[in-house]
C-alpha cells in the first residue's frame, strides 16, 4: 500500500551506490518502526499491530485526513446523528469501514452518507458486507472518488454478478485491490493501473483473461494453480511473486511464460513437469538469472532428467525440492561441487 500512495519513491532507494528494489527500501522502512516499537507484532504471523500510543497520535493529528468507522463508534451515537461520520469531512483521503458501523441504515441513508467523498484515496472495508445493493453503492463511492489509489473488499459477502463495471473510468488510478474471498460470479476486465492484485479463494476457472494486460503487476497473490488456465501469462513481467506455475503442452502455456519475470521472489513451484520434452524448453523459463528467488520446487507425475537439466536456478537459491524425480543420474549443474552444483547458498536440499 505504501508504494500504490507513492510513499516510497525512487531517489529513496539508492543506498551506498546500491540500487534496491521499491519493496526492499519499504520493507527497511517497516523494520525500523518495529526496532522503534511503533509497529508491535502479534500472536499471528507476519501480522503487525501499532503501538497505542502511535495509533492515538496519528489520529490526532489527521483528523481531516484519515478516518475509521466502527461500530463502537456507532453505537455511542445518537440515531438523529447517525447521517453523518463523527469527525470525517468530507475531504477525507483515507476511509475505512467496519461491517455493522452502518447497521440500520436505509438505502438512501448510506448514499447519503458515502457519497458526499470526493477526494478517497483509501477505501478499506472490514467484516462480512452483506445486501443486494452493495455493490451499486459502491460504485457510487467510486465514480465520486476517481484517483482512488487502494481499494479492500475481501470477505465481503454481497454477491455480484460481474465486476468491476466495464470501461469504468473511476477505477483508472486504482494501484491496490483485494477481492480475496469475494462472491464475484465473473471478474471482469480489471483496471490496468493495477500494481498489486489479490484473488484468494478464486479458482483456475474464474481468473479472466484480461489480466494478461495488467503489464504493470508488481505483486499477484493467487491460489495455487489459479493461473493454470490463463495463456500467456508471461506478458506480465514485473510480478515479484508466483507461488505456482503448471507447465502444459501448447503456445502460451511453456516454461517460457516465466522467462521475463525476472524479479519474481520467495518460493516458485513448478508443476507438470513431465509435459516439459526437452533441455532446451525448460531452459526458456530462465530461472538462473532469477537472482531474488530463494526457493524452487519442481514436481509433476514424473520428473524427466532433461527437465531438471533446463532448470538449473540461480546460484542465490536457498532452498531447492525435487518431486518424483526418478533417474538414476542428477544434472550436471548439482554434481560440479559441494554443496550442489553451483548453489552456494544452498540451506535445504530434498
């Protein structure tokens, strides 16, 4: 989120001559607000909460800026008070809402209420948003606010038939949206400002063609083989991660999908492997100019020897798995050295 509000820019990543990726300066920026103790982790992983005393001074100071509903707030209010949000104006950037904080509210009450912003850059919805007009309402919201840079909807259970609404052009400047765990019946074409994307809980078939021209995706956050039926994936060339790819048979389908994704980070799981048919093939996903990828697994029903000869990673690798491999002989590149091959850094081998 903080790149998609361009809180990180590009004279902010160069260190001692090194130039670092947007999300690695981000993620030094995140580290050092936990060594402050502004950022405090909980009992669940990678989840973050800040400190009170942080929270309490960055409500008050952007009062006019930022402003999170709840229902505990709407409680303490009384019904001829509930038109308006307590202490949001109308020239609120940053807004999040807190399923129940709207409860018993008519239809023309919440258009009243949310319409009247005009200047959103955030939208973050928490909790089960239910009713058939939800989504009307919301594009509302987003016609009146159209350099909305983030947008969260996950979990949200109103269902829809299709969306986002076609050639909208309130969603032009949108950089962040999660529709994880939606009831979308039919994802349509989704705006290609689109930086980072997450569809958890949509399966393979549900993933929309189009998302072939999201060109500037820096983050994709699928499920497993979620992608499997989408051809030609390898336009996209900027995702920095990829948790599975299934390697098929046909034009846009190959291991050479994955050739100019050469930012891709974290773990990569190759499937299908046994659909690879030559050295030459598997070399075309590039793997070994991956330089930022930490993990491999290559798998399928079997693991043909010309398979994993083609997919010889970088030498960066930390963590290599080999699935159903059933040659006798390893490629040449595990057996030049110890450790393996050429993987220098090289923690886990199985």
């Amino acid at each position: 989120m903080w790149i998609a509000h361009d809180f990180i820019h590009g004279n902010d990543v160069a260190a001692g001559g090194v130039t670092m990726r947007l999300e690695d300066a981000g993620r030094l920026c995140f580290d050092e607000l936990v060594d402050m103790s502004m950022l405090e982790p909980t009992v669940v992983s990678n989840k973050y909460v800040m400190h009170d005393s942080a929270r309490g001074l960055a409500i008050a100071v952007s009062p006019h800026q930022c402003f999170f509903f709840h229902a505990e707030t709407e409680s303490e209010r009384s019904p001829d008070h509930r038109r308006h949000l307590p202490g949001a104006g109308n020239n609120v950037r940053h807004l999040s809402l807190q399923a129940g904080s709207l409860a018993g509210l008519a239809l023309d009450q919440w258009q009243e209420l949310l319409h009247k912003y005009r200047n959103l850059r955030t939208l973050l919805l928490f909790g089960r948003f239910e009713g058939d007009q939800f989504f009307s309402l919301l594009d509302g919201v987003l016609r009146n606010s159209p350099g909305l840079r983030v947008l969260d909807l996950s979990h949200v259970e109103a269902r829809a038939n299709g969306w986002p609404p076609s050639a909208d052009a309130s969603l032009r400047k949108l950089r962040f949206l999660d529709l994880s765990f939606t009831r979308i019946a039919r994802l349509k074409d989704l705006p290609t400002s689109l930086q980072s994307l997450h569809l958890r809980g949509y399966g393979a078939g549900s993933m929309p063609q189009s998302i072939t021209r999201l060109t500037r995706l820096r983050h994709l956050c699928v499920d497993d083989s979620a992608l499997s039926m989408v051809e030609g994936i390898g336009r996209l060339t900027e995702p920095q991660e990829l948790d599975s790819f299934v390697a098929r048979k046909g034009q846009g389908f190959t291991l050479g999908e994955l050739k100019n994704m050469r930012q891709l980070t974290g773990r990569l799981r190759i499937r299908g492997a046994e659909n690879v048919r030559s050295k030459e093939e598997a070399m075309e996903a590039g793997l070994a100019e991956k330089e930022h990828l930490a993990g491999l697994v290559v798998e399928g029903r079997t693991v043909p020897k010309c398979a994993l000869e083609g997919l010889q990673p970088h030498p960066n690798i930390q963590e290599l798995i080999i699935r159903f491999y059933q040659d006798q002989v390893l490629p040449k590149w595990m057996l030049l050295q110890e450790p393996p091959g050429e993987l220098l850094r090289l923690a886990n081998l199985s």
